[in-house]
C-alpha cells in the first residue's frame, strides 16, 4: 500500500493484471494473462511452498527459450573445449616438467627409472654441488660464456654495418637482401659439416696431409700461415676461432632482417635534418641511426644471449657428437650438451640442477640486458 | 577503426565542406610538390650549383664514392655468406680424388653425379629419412594447426573467466629453455611405455611440441584484427561459432597460417636433439641421420668429403626452395620470432 503512494504510475502499470484478476475471472476476457495473474496469486497465497511458484513457471518456457538458457550456459564453457586440447599438452608436456625438473635437481642423483623400482634418494643440494665441483661442467659453463660474449656483440656489430649499408643503396638491394637471409634457413647441423668440410686438413695424417684445405690455401695466397683448426692435434683457440666464424655466419641474418625492419621505420625527417646541418656520416650513423635502432638492437641482443647460452647444434654439426676434435673429445661442449650427456647417462637429477643453473644464468643476463637496455633505449 | 574514421568525416563534410574544399584547392598542389620533391631537389640542387659549383662537386664526388665502398663492402660480405654454399655445391660433384688435390680447384674437372646415389643407397638411406621427416613434419604441422586456431579463436574470441591471466602464464613459459623440458619429457614419454613400438616413438616425435606458445600468440593477434561486426552478423545469421571460426576467420589469416606451416614444416626438417635422444635407430629424421652416418673409411682414415656434400646438399636444398617461394612468409614470421622452427 505504501508503495502505491510512492511511486503512482508504476505500480498502476505493475499492479495491472493484479486489478485486472477480479474481473478477469468473472469475464474471460484477456485468457492468457488472466491465467498468469491467477498463478501469481496461487503463489502467493501458498507462499511457504515456493517450489510450487516455480514449477508452474516452467512450462511458460518456449522450446526456443529453452535452447536459448541451454546455449547460454554451454557457451559459458565453451571457449574451455575449444582449449582443452592445448591445456592438456601442456599440463603433460610444459607444466609438469617445470614443477617436477625442481623437484629431481633436489634429489640427489636421481634416475627415473630406479625410482620406479623403488629406489629412494637423498634430498638436498648435492646435485648442485656436485655439478660445480664437475670440471665438465667447468668447461661446458666457460665454453659457453666464452662463444656467447664474442659472438654476439661482433655479429651485433656486423649485420648493424650490413643493414645499414643494405639501407642505402638501391640497385640490386633486394637480391642482396635475399642472399644476406640464405643462412637463416639452413640445418645447422648441415652447413657446420660444411664449414668443417672447408676448414679441415685433408688426408689420414694432419701432419702430413694430402691438402691443407680450402680456407688454408685462402690464407696462404693471402700471405698467411696454414693453421690445424679442427683436426686431431688442433688448439682449442683455433677450435674457438672456427665455432666462432660459424655462429657469427649463422646470426647475422635474423639481426639484419630486424635492423633493416628497425631502419625502414626511421623517419627520414632527421637525416634530411641533419644533412642540412652539415653533420659528418659517422656523425649521423651514431647520433641518429643508432639511438633511433635502439631497441632493436636490444631486441637482437637479448635475443642473441638467449640463443647463445643454449648453443649445441652448431658444435654439433663441426665437430660431431664427440663435441671435440679427435683425441679431444667434450673439450668444445656446451651447458646444454652437458645436460643431454646427463640425460643420456640415466642422472635426471643431474640434467635437471644444470638445467635449472642454465635457467638461472639466463634470467639473470637477461634481466640485466634489460635494465641496461631500458637505461640506454632511446624514447 | 575503418569506421570509425568515416564517421568523423561524414560528420565534418557536414559541418565543414566548404572550409575543407578551399583546403583541398590549396593543398593539392602541396601534396603534388610532395610527390615531385626529388625533381624540386635537384632543382634546387641546380640552382645552388650555379652558386657554389665546386662544393656541390666535391659533395657528389663524396657520394659515388661511399656509394662505390657501401657495394665493396656487402659485395665481400655476401661472397662470405654464399662460399659455403659454393663450395658445398661443387665439391658434391667433385671426385674423391680432385677433393683431396693439394691445390683445391674452385670449379669440378670432373663431374660424378654418382654422389647423389650414393646417398640414398649407401649407409645414409637418405630415401627413408625423408620419407620419416616428412610424416613426423606433416601430422605435426596438421594437428599444431588445428590446436593453435581453435585456442587462438577462444582467446582472441571468447569471454571466460581468468582469461587474460591464462594467456599470460602461457606467454610466460615461453622464457624457460626447451631443454628444461626435455629432461622430464624423456621420463613421462617412457613411463608412457611410448618408446617401445614403432607407433609410441612416432606419437612421442609429434605430441610434446604440438602446443607452440608462439604461435597461439601471433594468430590471436591477427584474429583480433578482424573486426568483431562480422562475427555478429555471422551470429545474427545463425551461424555457429566452429562455421564462423573455419569460414571468416580462418581465410582471413591465412598469411599467418602458411607461416605458421612453413616454419613448423622447416623445424622438423631441423629438428636434432629430441630425435636423436628418442628415435635414434627407430625414426631416424633426416639431421640425425646425416650426422650420424659415417662417411670416413676406416682402413686409410680419409673422409669421403664429396659423398657427405652430395647428401648434405639433398638436405639443405629443400629448404632454400622453400625460402625463395615462400619468402614473404617466413620473414614475417622469422622477424617477429626469434626463433628457428
């Protein structure tokens, strides 16, 4: 009753089929809603059964309407089916491996296969105490410290000089560009065979050998001196020097594809800028292009460390799976042919600390690439 | 944004025709100078020359000669990125005697075709290789399809719950190395028992990289590129979701998907660790096998160099035909990566 004294014109309008129900049942007009308003009022008069009130909405529920409730809550789970594929993998496949790759490096030595005959192991750091103390892993770790900080900032370097000079020039660019990405879609298992085809001293005996090979007769008609570089008896620094050139050959692609992308994007603007101010090229390259390019190159950078800390395939494909030059096998080895070698000899526990060690290092440095990068890229 | 845009300029032809017509009238021959400002430059340069001749000399002089060291210099780097495979080329036509002269001829005197035999009837049996690589690379790229277009669909798509914390955990295990993986892959495939047959090792070759982060990622992008309209209307007209999904959505991205399949395709082709650790012997895909077979003879310790270019030639060429038809693909795709396959 208040109510009504509130707000007139709405609860007339509500109240409608309410004053319509005395009349309604004496005149029979309106059926239809009729029949709702003397529902309503069963309901409310046997209010303590509620379920009643219900059940005799129900059947006011078209087919259509149902469907459409139905299609509802179906499509409230959908996009889940649509995922469902993807997650499963990658619970089995991604997810797991992540919590159960913590969960082995702290049991010492672990071997899947013992532990399902039972085998119970020691909890704690010995896996990674004992990879430190490994001098294999010594040398894996310096290995690809070592490949990594050469190798990045001179192939940076490189393909920086090669986009910029594909940049300026005209004429027969896009054949330039296209033979400057070969390398990328290469195996690199493949051509490091190639290189280590051309960089080999050919014939049984390296000391006597039939022929010094092609790169040695290159350097020798250059005036040079003929070098065992990955032969049995080779230095480890000419082993490094080959692994070098060979990284560098494979990375300047992807870095030249991003940096000449980076460059096409400069407003031409500032070199019209500069040149009317008289700046020198050298000038512009490091006052423009570079700071302009900057975070590409962090791009290629971090991407490059990344890439780096996980090299394998390309000593795989120069010296072989001895990772090493005959009589020397393991001395060029990797963080991750470490962790392949542990795999394989049956130490999950093992892999799984250098793994997580590698994972580590490679946060870290790219943690720090980016702090440095954030400091330096310009806008 | 189309749209958008049309709006607010029907909106201002109303309000502002005439002003924007005199702008039009004046702004023409702007836009025309614009276009022609190479042939003003030299005008201009024409006019500057008539006033100090001899510094416009040296300055052109200065830029054939820059012009002449740019192509020196990416002339001498692409002579280094191609002699590798120059000398792949000819010394897998090479006779093993001519390979092992002591002064190394940069053109074959004699051509022996029979390397390439050589590689698929001697220890390599390169025939069966390519045959495994590409029914490993085929179902692979197949189903990765299916999966990452229907999980592109519901992020780009679909309202539900937690979903952008679910894409972000996704992107996120996209830091974690591979080989992290790798270790506890080894273990759950066997415990599996999926190592045992021939139909298990296939399975553990295709399964555990179906699901690429990546590529979830770079299609959802270009599904929400596609304006939301044409999914209404599409509902509007009663179409169902999986219709729309695989008549609008997916034509539309088709550039992305022939990426997706190129770069899936080559990193079978490429791939070495996981099968050598799980099919060495059984699969043996195409890298594994290369690099296993023994090309050098025992009793004098020379290597067969020609035979291995002939068959590392076989391997690389598919991929370089692959590249220059599908360029455009897989630069796009490679620039926004960083990663091989």
């Amino acid at each position: 009753m208040s109510e009504e004294k509130t707000d007139p014109i709405l609860t007339e309008q509500e109240e409608a089929p309410v004053l319509a129900e005395e009349p309604a049942i004496g005149e029979a007009a309106l059926p239809v809603e009729g029949e709702q308003a003397v529902l309503s009022a069963e309901g409310e008069a046997a209010l303590p059964a509620e379920e009643n009130g219900e059940n005799n909405q129900k059947p006011v529920l078209s087919p259509q309407e149902k469907k459409i409730i139905w299609k509802d809550r179906f499509n409230r789970y959908k996009a889940w089916l649509y995922l469902l594929p993807a997650l499963i993998i990658l619970a089995v496949f991604t997810v797991w491996p992540i919590i159960n790759t913590v969960r082995m490096s702290f049991l010492k030595d672990y071997d899947a296969l013992k532990a399902i005959g039972g085998a119970s192991f020691t909890v704690g750091f010995d896996n990674f105490v004992n990879v430190a103390h490994y001098r294999r892993f010594l040398t894996c770790l310096t290995n690809t410290m070592l490949l990594t900080v050469i190798t990045v900032p001179v192939s940076t370097m490189l393909a920086l000089l090669i986009a910029v000079a594909l940049n300026s020039i005209k004429f027969i660019r896009r054949t330039m560009q296209t033979i400057f990405f070969l390398p990328y879609v290469t195996n690199a298992i493949a051509i490091g065979m190639v290189f280590m085809a051309m960089f080999s001293v050919i014939g049984g005996n390296p000391s006597q050998p039939l022929s010094i090979g092609i790169i040695n007769t290159i350097i020798e008609a250059f005036g040079g001196k003929a070098v065992n570089w990955v032969n049995a008896g080779s230095s480890k620094v000419a082993n490094m020097a080959v692994l070098i050139i060979y990284i560098v050959w494979n990375a300047l692609p992807f870095k030249i594809l991003v940096l000449l992308g980076g460059l096409q994007g400069v407003n031409k603007q500032y070199y019209e800028a500069a040149k009317v101010d008289g700046a020198s090229r050298f000038r512009i390259f490091w006052r423009i292009t570079v700071p302009m390019l900057s975070p590409m190159i962090a791009y290629v950078v971090i991407t490059g460390f990344i890439g780096g800390f996980k090299e394998y395939s390309s000593i795989v494909g120069i010296f072989g799976e001895s990772m090493g030059p005959v009589g020397a096998d393991g001395r060029m080895n990797t963080m991750v042919g470490f962790i392949y070698d542990a795999i394989e000899s049956g130490n999950q526990g093992r892999a799984s600390a250098a793994a997580l060690i590698l994972f580590v290092i490679i946060f870290a440095v790219t943690m720090i690439n980016m702090y440095v990068s954030k400091k330096r890229v310009h806008y | 944004m189309t749209d958008f845009h049309e709006n607010n300029e029907n909106e201002m032809t109303a309000v502002q025709q005439e002003t924007l017509q005199e702008e039009a009238v004046q702004a023409a021959p702007v836009r025309q100078e614009s276009e022609n400002k190479a042939e003003l430059d030299s005008a201009e340069n024409l006019m500057k020359e008539k006033d100090i001749k001899t510094v416009s000399r040296k300055q052109t002089a200065m830029k054939v000669l820059v012009q002449i060291g740019l192509y020196v210099f990416l002339g001498i780097m692409a002579l280094i990125v191609l002699f590798p495979f120059y000398w792949m080329l000819i010394s897998s036509v090479k006779t093993l005697d001519e390979y092992n002269a002591v002064v190394p001829t940069l053109w074959p005197q004699q051509f022996k075709w029979e390397n390439y035999a050589a590689a698929f009837t001697g220890d390599l049996d390169l025939g069966t290789l390519l045959l495994n690589t590409i029914l490993v690379g085929v179902v692979s790229t197949l189903l990765s399809l299916i999966i990452t277009v229907l999980s592109a669909y519901a992020f780009a798509r679909l309202e539900f719950r937690g979903k952008n914390a679910l894409f972000a955990a996704l992107l996120a295990t996209m830091m974690i190395p591979g080989e992290l993986f790798t270790i506890t892959n080894y273990v759950t495939v066997a415990e599996f028992g999926w190592l045992s047959n021939w139909a298990g090792i296939f399975t553990t070759l295709v399964v555990p990289f179906l699901v690429s982060v990546f590529y979830i990622y770079l299609l959802r992008q270009n599904f929400m590129q596609i304006p939301n309209e044409l999914y209404l209307a599409a509902k509007v007209d009663g179409t169902s979701d999986l219709k729309y999904l695989w008549r609008v959505m997916v034509p539309l991205a088709a550039p992305t998907l022939v990426s997706i399949t190129i770069l899936k395709m080559m990193g079978a082709w490429n791939s070495y660790i996981w099968p050598r650790l799980v099919a060495k012997g059984t699969i043996d895909l195409v890298t594994v096998g290369l690099r296993g077979a023994a090309f050098t003879d025992l009793a004098t310790g020379l290597t067969d160099f020609p035979a291995q270019m002939a068959a590392v030639l076989l391997v690389t060429l598919p991929l370089l035909l692959v590249f220059l038809f599908f360029r455009k693909y897989i630069m796009r795709g490679v620039s926004r990566s960083g990663i091989k396959g």
